[in-house]
C-alpha cells in the first residue's frame, strides 16, 4: 500500500505538472485534527482548473493515479438519472486503487470553487496554489460538525416519531412482513434513536464533539452499559430477535431521551412512552402472526 507521503507526492505532483491545474487543496477527515487516522481514511481532493472538458474528454486521464479497482462518477450518474448538473463547471471521481488508497477528487473551476465555498469550510487545507488564488484559511476544525442543541420542540417531535414509527414495525413484524418491518425500523426509527444519542453525547461533551457520520463514532462516546443496548438494537431476520431489538431501542431511547430532558428542562411525554410500550407488548402477545392479508 502507498504510504500517504507517497500519496500526497502524487496528488501534488501530477497537479504541479498539469498546467490545466491552478490550484489544489482537501478537505475531509485528513484535515480533521480530531477524526482517528489509520489506512482506510480516503483523499478528499479538489483541483481548480482552468476548464474541465478536456478532463471529461479524456477518459483514461486518471490512470495517472494508479491502477483502480471501481471507479465511480457521481455526476455521470446523476444525469442519467436526470438529475441538474453542470459538467463545465466541476466533475467527480471516486477512485479505489488495487493498493487500498481512495481518492475522492473533484475538478473545478475557480467560479464554481468561489461558489462552493472554499473559505467556508472549515476542514480545508490547501496544498498547492499556483495563482495565489486560495485564501489564507485558519487552521482546521470539525466546529461544524459538532453536534448541535436541540429546541424543545425538535426534542419534541422526535420523541413522537420514535414512538409513532414502531407501530409500523411491529405491524410488520406480526405480518411476517420482513422488509417492511425492517425498512420502518432502520429508516425513521434508527434516525430519531440515533439522534437522541447524539443529543446525549452533546450534553456530556458540551456540544463541542462530534458523533461522525453515521454515528461512526457512538461507540467513542457512549459507556459500555449504553452501547451493548445500542448493540442490541440491531438484529437478524428472526421474528424473535427483531422483537428484542425493539425493545431494546425503547430502553435506551428511555433513558437517553429522560437524561436529555432533564439537561434541557424539557418535558419527556411519559404517557406517550408508556402507551406505546403497551401497545407493543399487546401486539407481540397477539396470536396469529403471518395470517393477516
């Protein structure tokens, strides 16, 4: 595997020799001073060129990055899926090479670079600036992605989807209705729960943290009693098992939620909880699962 110095001289090589690039710079994890390092981190890379059909033309142009494995271009997918695009003004490349190293590289032009918001992002470190066209930038920080406070009524709201979107797995569950019980759980339900945790987190970390994406970092941040819960909330295809992932995501949400009110001096709904859980429990001791049409 190419080590990431061997990298960064690649990035920046092949950007200083090409005269249709003006500029470089990245941004992504490897700017972020507080995201774990280790190999599979990609390259988030832009270079700013002077146009970019010339780059579009040449399909076998990356080649100079390696040998891939799957390549993959956003915004040829999203016009074929007749999505809005402007292919004059940037491009999209997601390389995974036979090494293991991924670039993510975006080519585009300095209109469209000052659009984007090259000074707003604040993980961006610019590598390469042959026009002294990139502004000077503080220093990198993950402020942005901070987890933010709730209002009481967002706090709210998600509260009642939590507890409004298991009836529809449960119904799905007593169907024996697999990707419909699934969907609604993983979907609107996984969302507001991992939400609610977020919002726990922001309340022992003073909102300055972080909980990644996809809550990639929840682990990190939750003590073990909590995440072997959170653990439980995922399950197999198993009638049985599902119904102990559901209750376990009503546990947790419980006392994450609870803990976030009393933080906020909001007020958790307790009856709505409690009806709920009922209501599941009625549902789970019903005969007859899988005989309703």
């Amino acid at each position: 595997m190419r080590t990431e110095k061997e990298m960064f001289d690649l990035i920046i090589g092949i950007a200083e020799q090409d005269e249709r690039i003006r500029a470089a710079y990245m941004n992504g994890s490897r700017t972020n001073p507080n995201a774990p390092k280790d190999i599979f981190q990609d390259y988030d890379i832009v270079y700013v060129v002077t146009e970019t059909a010339s780059f579009i033309a040449d399909e076998g142009w990356i080649g100079v990055f390696g040998d891939l494995i799957i390549l993959q271009e956003p915004d040829k997918m999203d016009l074929l899926a007749g999505k809005k695009t402007d292919f004059d003004q940037s491009y999209g490349y997601l390389m995974l090479f036979t090494d293991g190293n991924r670039i993510d590289l975006h080519i585009e032009t300095q209109e469209a670079m000052m659009e984007n918001g090259y000074i707003s992002e604040k993980l961006t470190v610019p590598l390469l600036d042959k026009d002294g066209i990139l502004r000077e930038l503080p220093e990198p920080s993950d402020a942005d992605y901070h987890i933010k406070k709730p209002s009481e009524p967002l706090f709210l709201n998600a509260c009642n989807e939590f507890w409004w979107c298991l009836q529809s797995v449960v119904k799905g569950i007593w169907r024996d209705e697999l990707p419909y019980a699934k969907q609604f759980f993983e979907a609107p339900v996984r969302t507001v729960l991992n939400e609610m945790v977020s919002w726990w987190i922001g309340t022992k970390h003073g909102f300055e943290v972080s909980s990644g994406k996809m809550g990639k970092y929840f682990k990190k941040y939750l003590p073990e009693s909590h995440w072997n819960l959170y653990k439980e909330t995922y399950s197999d295809g198993y009638p049985e098992n599902m119904w102990q992932s559901v209750f376990a995501a009503c546990e947790l949400f419980r006392t994450l939620a609870k803990d976030v009110a009393g933080n906020f001096s909001f007020t958790y709904n307790m009856d709505e909880d409690t009806n709920m859980t009922n209501y599941l429990k009625w549902v789970k001791d019903m005969p007859g699962a899988g005989m309703v049409e």
